[in-house]
C-alpha cells in the first residue's frame, strides 16, 4: 500500500478513537493550508468586526424611528417594536439557509450578495407607504441580508486563525456594543435632520459597506507542490449542503441544548433594565444611561475575555470558562432583581456587562472548538435557528410575566434561573456525557483504542505511526490538538 493510502486509513482509525475519547475535532480543512494567525487575516477581523457590528446593533438602533413610525401610520409600539422582532428571527432562524448557500457558493459571493440585501431593504423601506411594507423590507429584507453575511464572515474568521482564534473572536465581538453605541445616536440624529425616510435612505446607504467587508473575504488557497512532480494535494472531499451528520456528535448536542436555553434569558434584562429604572422613579435621562454603561463595559470585556481565553494554560479549557460565563451572567441577573434604587441598577450594568461579554466572547469560539472548521458552516446555522425560537419566545415571556405580576424583580430572576440552567446543562453534560482520557496522549493508548474500533486487517499501524500522525496532523490542517476537557 502506499504511503499516502497508508495515511488516509490511519487518519481514518485516529480520528474516530480521538473523538470518542472527547478530544477536540481535528481541523478538516484543506491539506496543505495552514491557518495564518495574522497577515491578511487582520483584514478579514476588522470586516468581522463590522459585519458583527451591524448584525446585532442594527435591529436595536433602528428602535429610535419608532416614535416617528407610529405617528406616521398611527400604531402602537406592539406594531412597531416587531421590526426588531422580524430582524432578530432573519438573523437566527435563516442559519441552515446560509450554511446552504456558503457550502454551495463559498463565502465572499454569500456575502456579497447579503450586502445588497440589507442596503436595498433599508433602501426600499424608505419609500414605504405601510406597516406591512416596513415589515418585509425592513425586517425581511434587511434581515435576511445580515444574515448572509454575519455567519460566513465567523467561518471565514475559523479558517484565518487557529492559536489566536479566541482573541480573535472576541475583538470581532466588540463590534456589538461599539456599533450600538455609535448607531443609536447616529439614528437620532438622521432623523432630526432628515425624518425617518431620510434616515432608512442613508442607513441603507451604510449597509452597503457590507460589501466592502465582503470583498476582505479572500479564500486561502492550497500551495502548489514544488517542483511539479510531488504528489499534489488531495482535494477536498464534496461537502453536503447542509451537514446534519452534528447531531451525532454529543458533544454538538449538549451545546445547542444549553445555548438555546441560555438564549431565553440573556437578552431579557437589556430590555428592561431602563423600565425597572423608571418604575423606581428614575428620571428618563438618567435611566437610558445604564444602556451606555452596558455597553461601554461590554467594549472591554469582549476583547479581554478573548485574551484571556488564548492562554496557553486556558484555551483547554474553554468550555468551562463558556460555562462560567454562563453562571456568572444568570447570578447577575438574580442579584440584580434586589436592585431597590439607581445606584444598585448601575452596578448590576456593571457586572452585567462583563459578563454578557464574555458570553459573547466566547459562544463561537466553544462552537469551533467543538466540531472543526469543516462542520462550522453547518453547525452554527442549526445552531442559530434552535435560538431563533427562543428569541422569540424570551423577551415576549418576560413582557407575560410583567403584565401579571407589574413587578420587574420576577422577570430579572426568571431570566437568571434560565441562564444558570444553561450553564449547568454545559458544565454537566460536559463533565458525565463525554468520554475523558487524559491519557489520550500517548500513543500506546491510541493504538489499544484502536484496536475496540476494530481496524481493517489488511492496514498494519504500529505506534510510531500513530505518534508521526498526532504531530503531523494539526500543522498541516492548521488546527491544535487540545486536551480532552476542550471538547463538550
């Protein structure tokens, strides 16, 4: 047999036995293509970071035209405050639909069209005459073209950085609350000046840069092999459209479990941090501040979670982390629901803010972690359409709850009983559901586990093979073996 046949089937034998010993998913990437860490991938960061930016403030900041809406088509917040709604469900419930689309057409063409998208239907919705019409340009259209372009520019990120993957995600995440606080104001200011027509029109015009992130997208490329007479680099097995074969994967399914959990209550306090101000007497101005503060934290803490993330010592770990992150922001919420003045809400912002950046930090860098870069395109878009239903479903349950008990603490400490459930589902589910060997190291213990998976007879490996392939594999795929606590 070959050398290169050889190869294939340990790779074949390896893999498997890994997997089940709860290691980290090998990355599966191109042969021959190793993730730079840096060059032109700061230049595909900084379009992540705007894309990032638009797709999760966007459908907060277009919440201050809807004053001008209602008087215009004389109707009730409900009607209005559902352009958000719209945005949020296009964002989180089309990820199978993107994950069709970057595996049939790659990610730079997805991306060039979503920027079209999301400009025309803030441009289109400008010359809107209805609700109804608002909706489906605004909410759909829009919606539908930040869609196409927020997950494939997270894909791209997976296949530009590997050892600095977690900062990485978490300076991409600043764009969040770095965009929400300069689109609000922007917002307030089109429409001062221009009305809301002329803000939607120039909005549109914004989104374009959508495009130019998009351009950033350069695939990486294979090297060709020297001299023209070594062997060539295998070509990449055919991708299905959309890879179902996730849920298979234990460690997927635990994390899609507590994320879409976690989802229920993560949003809910932001919502109504500035209502319970106001219920305490707080003035209106003093009240929309603890938004900023939020925010301003947020800033921070993304980045440095990500760092921190990075450690050599940490990143094995990350799951665990994610899962403190998790904790920390559920306790938050409880302890917030105690808040009887100003002072104690601007505290709770505090300690809010840190840790829903670091939830934001770290939610897709645990997910790369979990299933390699070859599934990610596929498994953070079923991903984002489990949470799709808890977006809708949390805030308007938190509203419910309001309406029967007119006493906000209920809702602060339901939204933490949601996140603190979250993060036990991981911690657990982590802890007793998947395989743990730290053994897996050494390379008589991959070979007697080769053995329980019973190998084809006529493929003899012997230990030393083995030990070439754990070495080899990670540099060549651009991806590091970790330890098994990195798996969920």
């Amino acid at each position: 047999m070959s050398s290169h046949g050889g190869k294939e089937a340990l790779q074949d034998k390896v893999k498997p036995a890994l997997l089940a010993m709860g290691g980290a998913v090998v990355d599966e990437g191109p042969t021959g293509i190793k993730a730079p860490d840096g060059g032109w991938g700061w230049a595909v960061l900084f379009g992540c970071f705007i894309i990032t930016g638009f797709s999760y403030a966007f459908p907060k900041a277009v919440s201050v035209f809807f004053k001008e809406l209602m008087h215009e088509f004389g109707i009730g917040y409900s009607d209005t405050a559902w352009i958000s709604s719209i945005l949020l469900a296009m964002l989180y419930g089309t990820g199978p639909l993107c994950s069709v689309c970057v595996n049939r057409f790659g990610c730079r063409p997805v991306m060039l069209v979503g920027g079209l998208f999301a400009s025309l239907g803030m441009v289109a919705a400008s010359f809107c005459r209805s609700i109804i019409q608002i909706y489906l340009t605004t909410g759909v259209l829009t919606g539908l073209g930040l869609a196409l372009n927020f997950q494939p520019s997270l894909i791209m990120l997976n296949r530009y950085f590997n050892k600095r993957r977690p900062i990485a995600n978490g300076l991409a995440a600043a764009g969040s609350p770095v965009f929400l606080c300069a689109l609000s104001p922007l917002g307030q200011l089109l429409q001062d000046h221009y009305g809301w027509r002329g803000g939607f029109l120039i909005l549109g015009g914004l989104l374009l840069n959508c495009c130019v992130c998009a351009a950033l997208m350069r695939p990486l490329v294979a090297p060709k092999a020297s001299g023209g007479t070594g062997p060539q680099a295998p070509q990449r097995p055919s991708k299905h459209l959309l890879d179902l074969s996730v849920f298979r994967d234990r460690g997927f399914l635990i994390y899609a479990v507590a994320a879409s959990i976690m989802v229920l209550g993560l949003f809910v306090p932001p919502v109504f941090v500035v209502s319970y101000a106001k219920d305490l007497g707080v003035p209106d101005t003093k009240a929309a501040f603890l938004l900023t503060i939020l925010g301003f934290i947020d800033i921070f803490a993304r980045p440095t979670a990500g760092f921190i993330t990075g450690l050599k010592k940490v990143r094995p770990y990350s799951v665990y982390l994610f899962s403190f992150a998790m904790f920390f922001n559920g306790f938050t919420d409880l302890t917030g629901s105690t808040a009887s003045d100003y002072g104690g809400l601007v505290v709770f912002c505090i300690f809010f803010g840190i840790s829903y950046g670091m939830v934001g930090a770290l939610q897709f860098e645990v997910l790369m972690a979990i299933v390699g870069t070859q599934k990610f395109s596929s498994a953070i878009g079923l991903v984002l359409l489990l949470e799709a239903v808890a977006v809708l479903i949390g805030p308007p349950s938190g509203g419910k709850l309001l309406d029967a008990t007119k006493v906000y603490k209920y809702v602060f400490i339901l939204a933490g009983a949601e996140v603190l459930t979250s993060s036990l589902v991981l911690l657990l589910g982590n802890f007793f559901c998947i395989k743990k060997r730290p053994e897996v190291t050494q390379p008589e213990e991959v070979a007697s586990e080769e053995k329980l998976h019973k190998p084809p007879e006529d493929v003899r490996v012997d230990s030393r093979e083995v030990e070439h392939f754990l070495k080899e594999q990670p540099e060549k795929n651009g991806e590091v073996v970790h330890t098994p606590e990195t798996s969920v």
